[in-house]
C-alpha cells in the first residue's frame, strides 16, 4: 500500500523517496537516470549515465525490474538487451524530437532510395528504425565506427542532421543526412553564446554534436553528457560554458563544486527552453507509481527484438572498449 498523502493531497519528497526505495527492494528493481534528469532523480538512481552505458550495466544485474527515467528508446534499447526483465518508463509520453522526425514507414522508404549505402543511425531512434538499420552509433562511439568503414563505402545517417554534419567535417566523408534534429540543442543562441563567453573570457565551452555548427564553430570541446562530463572535472579552468540539456550540471556540480558551470543561453538569453520537455515528464511521483504497478511496461516483440539488436551487435563489436565506471551508489548487490 502507498504512504499516506500529506498536506493538500501531495506526497513530500521524503515521503516518495521512502517508497521508492521499499519498492526497488520489493520489485528488486535497478533504477536508471539519464544526465539529462531532475537532480533529484539522478540522487536515487542506481546508476546514472548515457543511455547505452545505463541500459548495459541494467543488462549486467540480476535485477527483475528496469526503471528507466529518460526517454522511450532509450527504455526500448534496454528492452532489447534485457529481454527476461521487466522494463518500465515513468511516462509513456516522454519521447524524443529525434524519434518523432524519423518514422520508420519513412525511413524505410528513404534506405531504399539508396541501396548501395551502409545505414549507420544514431541510438535516438525507435526500435522499428533500428530493424531497418546497419549499424547503431552513439555520438561516443561513431567516429570511431566510421574510421572502420571502406572510405568507397558510401553512408547514409540518420535521424540527426547536426551530429551527421559534425562527422562528416571531422572524418572528411560524404554522407547522406536525415533531415531531423533535437529541439533541446537546436534552442541554442549563438548571439547570445558570443556574449556570454565575451563576459567569461576564460571559460571554455562544452558542446554536444547535436548542436547546429554554428554553435559548434565556438566550442573548445565537442562530445557526448559522458565526454563532456570527464573535460570539465578534468580540466583546470575554473567555469566552464555548457551547451547541452542543463541536467548534466547537477553532475558536475557535486563532482566539482568549486567549479561553476553556466548553461549556454537560449535565443533570449535568459530563457529556460533548453530543458528537454521530454525529460521533465518523469517525476518522483511517476517513478513511485510505475515501480508500484509496473507500469507503463516496454514491449517489443520478439521479432522486432531480434531485428533492433542485431545493428546494436554490430555497433558493440566495433566500439572502443568501455571504461569501468562506479559501482551502483545504492551499494545493492545485483
């Protein structure tokens, strides 16, 4: 039974933690949080990280349950790693302007138009986008994957425009690009971008591929929430510039609390609309209700399962070995 309702009919925030966590040890659940979540998400989690990287350490636990808080592919891809588990999303509806841009009818249409090209698409895609994919890339692994193509091979990239135009600059590679694109990085100013780093001269600026280039052309380092991370607790600077959902600064701030991070600015300079509004729909709240009922549930079937992972085999057999990271913070054992 649920914890009593306080106040006007809300649970505290202590009251849902308290739940939460006699729920995951009830449902012996793993709970997941992308970078891009509330920071008090990120606080419970198990883990905490890149989608992959999350959906593969989930894989790796004797875990019944899968909880993941971030978006509907990235719960399909651990899905489809974790077939025997049960994978549930706070919200069905937290979704992905890259995944919207990129039907799967579409897309299947567009491969073959051009027949003669390796597909290689980026993980913010649906499972059915995957069943009609070569190879899966994430934006850590996909120079690296390209480096391993035939230069006479020719490419076709999907669904992100930003992220296949940055790798087409940096391997010096023709490709042909899906017209999609992530609202979050696409929000970006950069009058307003120029103006903050005029203010904070001796901040570096940290950028995801999925930026548009001319928000690119100002970062002094380009890469994935996990490879941005690393630079900023790496690096010697005292502020550092980011431009990518703002949720990944809760993670540089207790890592690195004497630093100060600044979010870049939107296209009025003081506007929140960075936020992924796909990200902000899991609250505690849902995650408590959906470890309650297990539900809404991630299905695939069998079928489709087989055919989404088989891009997702080839990506892991071509990508560079993975760091160990942290063990879970609950210090449960799996």
């Amino acid at each position: 039974m649920s914890i009593p309702l306080t106040g006007q009919g809300a649970p505290s925030d202590a009251e849902l933690l308290e739940e939460i966590n006699r729920l995951r040890v009830e449902k012996n659940a793993v709970i997941l949080a992308h970078y891009y979540q509330d920071g008090k998400i990120q606080d419970l989690a198990d883990f905490v990280g890149d989608s992959l990287d999350l959906s593969r350490k989930a894989a790796s636990t004797n875990a019944d349950v899968i909880v993941f808080c971030g978006v509907r592919f990235m719960a399909e891809v651990a899905k489809i790693l974790s077939p025997e588990k049960t994978v549930v999303l706070p919200d069905m509806d937290a979704g992905c302007s890259l995944e919207d841009s990129c039907p799967a009818d579409e897309f299947a249409t567009f491969r073959a138009k051009h027949p003669d090209h390796i597909s290689l698409t980026y993980i913010n895609c649906s499972a059915a986008v995957k069943t009609h994919s070569d190879i899966i890339i994430t934006s850590s692994n996909a120079r690296h994957i390209i480096d391993q193509i035939p230069e006479d091979q020719p490419i076709l990239l999907a669904p992100d425009q930003h992220l296949g135009g940055y790798l087409a600059k940096e391997t010096g590679r023709d490709m042909v690009l899906w017209p999609g694109s992530c609202i979050v990085h696409e929000r970006f100013s950069e009058k307003e971008l120029i103006k903050l780093k005029a203010e904070h001269p001796d901040a570096p600026v940290a950028a995801h591929p999925e930026c548009p280039a001319h928000i690119l052309n100002h970062a002094d380092h380009v890469g994935s929430t996990s490879s941005i991370l690393k630079y900023v607790l790496e690096h010697a600077a005292e502020t550092f510039i980011i431009a990518t959902e703002p949720g990944i600064i809760h993670q540089m701030a207790k890592m690195s609390p004497e630093k100060t991070f600044i979010g870049a600015p939107g296209m009025d300079g003081v506007c929140n609309c960075n936020q992924c509004p796909y990200m902000a729909l899991n609250t505690l709240e849902k995650l408590r209700d959906c470890l309650r009922d297990l539900t809404p549930v991630i299905e695939i079937s069998e079928a489709d399962r087989i055919a989404a992972k088989a891009p997702l085999d080839r990506m892991l057999e071509m990508s560079p070995p993975i760091a160990q990271n942290r063990p879970p913070k609950s210090g449960r054992a799996y």
